[in-house]
C-alpha cells in the first residue's frame, strides 16, 4: 500500500458524514488518503503532533473539516508548513456559517484554503488537493483530467 498522501482530519466522529465526501473522490482518483479525528479543543496534544509530523510522514496536504468555532484548520495550519484547506461542516443552529466565517477569517501569514460548507465543500476539497498534488504527478494529472471529462459528459443537454 501506498504511503497517504492527504491527511483528513476532523474535531468528532460526527463530521465523517461529511468529510467522507473528500474521502471517496480521493478513492476514486487513485490518491492515498489517511482519517483521523484530531479535535483542537479536546485533543489539542493530538492535534499538536499530528500538524507538526505531518510533512515528515509523507504528507503533502490536509483537509481540516470542522464545525462551530472551528478552529481546527487554522491550528493545524499555524503548525506546519503544508497546505491546509478547511471544511466547515454544518453542526450547530447556524448550519455551517459559523465555521465558515472561522475558517475563512484567518490572520494574515496564516493561510487556509476555505471551501463550501459541508459535502460540496468536502467534495472540493478532495478534487483541489489532488488538482494541488497532480502538479507534479503526471499520471495523477491524467486521471483527474478523466474524471472532470466524466463529470463533464454525466450533464444532461436536455430537460426532460
């Protein structure tokens, strides 16, 4: 098996329903992805180790799914050096805008690529990190070229 590539990490178990989205567009463009729950606030050694091995296990990117304050994206960001896009994720009584708004209002030097709130985010985020990763994966490049060509004939032309 292939070292992962791509670390999913959430704050619970609950946000699996939606980062799962990421999840499946990496099986299905062959990228090996690693899962694991990594909350900010209640695991924050976790998380502490988890952001600052990353790069030297082999990993080239995160995605960071999280609701509420959602913090954490930017933690994980402010401890590596890897690229991390955030997922907010739709758990509280402001669906999802809450962690949007966490996410997306990151200080300057502290970058995290935000998407859409839950799966459509989730969804891009599985094909931007592959988009990142087939920058110097020709064969990767291929199959995501294939995929956004199947993607592209699925479009029905007519209403009916």
């Amino acid at each position: 098996m292939t070292s992962p590539q791509i670390g999913i990490i959430m704050g619970s178990r609950s946000d699996w329903p939606t980062l799962s989205h990421a999840a499946e567009v990496l099986d299905q463009l062959g990228v090996p992805y690693e899962a694991k729950v990594v909350s900010a606030h209640r695991t924050p050694r976790r998380l502490y180790d988890y952001a600052t091995s990353a790069e030297a296990r082999g990993l080239k990117i995160i995605i960071a799914g999280a609701g509420g304050a959602a913090h954490l994206p930017g933690m994980a960001a402010s401890m590596t050096n890897l690229p991390v896009l955030g997922v907010p994720v739709a758990v509280t009584a402001l669906q999802g805008q809450d962690a949007l708004y966490s996410i997306v209002q990151m200080p300057g030097g502290i970058p995290v690529g935000t998407l859409a709130i839950g799966k459509p985010g989730a969804i891009n985020a599985g094909i931007l990190a592959a988009s990142i990763l087939a920058l110097s994966d020709s064969a990767l490049r291929a199959r995501l070229a294939e995929f956004r060509q199947a993607q592209t004939e699925s479009v029905p032309e007519s209403v009916e």
